[in-house]
C-alpha cells in the first residue's frame, strides 16, 4: 500500500469523494478498513456544510491544508471523520461515512463493545470512528504524513468505474445534491438502498 499524496486532496471534494471509494483507512495499530460509503461537503457553496458561515473554532482543520483529518462530535454521542478536499476555496471536505473492515477486526469489535456482526461494525461515520479510535484528539491530524498514526491508502482497488450515488443523509439543507456516492451492493453501508435506516 502507499500513502495518498497531497495533490490527490488539493481537488474539489465533489472530485475526490467518489475516487475515494475502495481506498484504506488505517490506524498505527493495524485496524484498517476499505472505505465504500462517502459524502462531499463544499464550504460557502453548500449550506449543509459546517464550514458554510466561516471558520470557528470547532471547524478550524477544514480552512487548514487540504488531506488533514477533521473530527468533530455530533449529537452529543459519536465522532465523525472528513478528509479535508479543496482547491481554490477552504473548508470543504469528504465525510467518511463507512469501511469494510479488512484487518484489525478483533480489535474493532473490542472497541464497539463486541459488536459480532461484521456488516455494522463500521457501517455508519460514528461506528467507524469508534472501531478505528478515532476522537477529537486526531482532528487535524496528517494523513499523508500519517505522524499522528491515521492514514488513508492505495491498495490498487480501483474506484468503481460508475459509483451508486444518492442525495446526502440526515441533512435538511441542500438536499437537492446528489453528493453521496457508495459501492453498490456492499453490506457495510451506513443505509442500504431503498431503506430509511
């Protein structure tokens, strides 16, 4: 495997979000999975974005250098992990909403609390986050230089040559934006298709 470039993020999110699919989120530890679900999240264009009104505090990492991590913490319960993309404007990113989980699996499973069923241990932005530790404490963390042990890699899967895609989840603005895209088929998606889930 080798490590994704900088140029590969210096893009619009709406570009790399679907060349994403089949890459690998690993950890340091050897929890590693293939991710198969992501949405694009475009800044000032995009008022379902959290970086639509400008930079604060909490969103700071997606106004930094692009292929940084940003976690956040959303309804004071999960963590949630975004590949920071952009090119000519800041704060836009690639949420990483699931993996198939491809090594570290045991671990995986302590971490979700024994979680036995392989199909939902990462399927969801938050059961990820918790298979693979991640928590406030990676937010901006490097993922091509991997120095804070998370980084996202090519294994040679290609992309699929014509992702599923879909309006984006749980979000009431810019709803009109097909801006999700998925590997049909697999069972480690957050939603399967034609469920409400």
């Amino acid at each position: 495997m080798h490590r994704l470039d900088r140029a590969f993020f210096e893009r619009d999110p709406v570009d790399v979000a679907p060349q994403l699919l089949n890459k690998v989120l690993a950890s340091a530890d050897g929890r590693m999975g293939r991710i198969v679900e992501v949405e694009a999240y475009c800044g000032s264009r995009d008022p379902a974005a959290h970086s639509f009104r400008g930079k604060t505090r909490r969103n700071a990492t997606m106004f930094g250098a692009p292929g940084h991590l940003y976690v956040y913490f959303t309804y004071g319960m999960h963590f949630c992990a975004n590949a920071v993309c952009w090119d000519d404007e800041p704060g836009m990113g690639v949420l990483i909403r699931a993996l198939e989980p491809v090594a570290g699996i045991e671990r995986m499973r302590e971490a979700r609390g024994d979680i036995a069923s392989l199909s939902l241990l990462c399927s969801g932005p938050g059961r990820l986050c918790q298979a693979l530790g991640i928590d406030r404490k990676l937010d901006g963390a490097d993922l091509v230089s991997g120095t804070h042990g998370i980084g996202l890699y090519d294994d040679g899967a290609e992309p699929p040559a014509e992702p599923a895609s879909s309006e984006r989840i749980g979000i009431s603005r810019a709803t009109e934006h097909a801006w999700r895209w998925f590997v049909a088929g697999s069972p480690h998606l957050s939603r399967k298709p034609g469920t409400r889930r």
